[in-house]
C-alpha cells in the first residue's frame, strides 16, 4: 500500500497520508483550510513496513482505506512545570 506523505507549514510536526500524491480530493476542506499548503515529503510503502515514527501502522492503513487520509498531530506538550511540582510534592492527585 502506497502512501503519499505531506507536512504542514501551518502546524509543526503535523502531517497528511494520502493515497496518491497530490490528490486531496477525499481530505474534507476544513482540515485542508487548518492544514495549509501541503508540503511534500516522500511516498512510502506501508505493507513494508512493520511501524511508523509517530503513527501506529494499523491506524493509518485503516484511515487511509475508509476515508482516503490520514491526520497524523504531534503529541501533547508536557506541562514540565507540573511534572516537577507533582515529583517534589508540591502537588497531590
């Protein structure tokens, strides 16, 4: 299964799975409009491939086989003030 991979200049880390390159037809245009101007990044082969960076595999091959793309977002910041509130005790549960 062929994938095309694009990055947003709008949002950092974040990127956009199609099924073909510069088709965007299927990706609704509210999250196109948030995305920004897609940014090329490589086509890749996900049925060689046994995981993904920032993805799980079985997520993306499902969401690009139902609705045609995948919005993969980076992971939440820390709160690294809380973090080390919480390990000093300065904070309870």
């Amino acid at each position: 299964m062929l994938t095309a991979v694009y990055k947003s200049k709008k949002k950092a880390d974040t990127f956009l799975f199609v099924e073909k390159r510069d088709d965007f037809d299927k990706v609704p245009e509210p999250l196109m409009a948030m995305f920004g101007q897609p940014l090329y990044v490589m086509i890749i082969n996900l049925a060689k491939r046994e995981h993904l960076g920032g993805s799980d595999l079985e997520a993306v091959k499902g969401a690009l086989s139902d609705q045609g793309y995948y919005l993969q977002l980076p992971p939440p910041e820390q709160n690294l003030l809380s973090q080390l509130r919480k390990e000093n005790g300065v904070d309870s549960d």
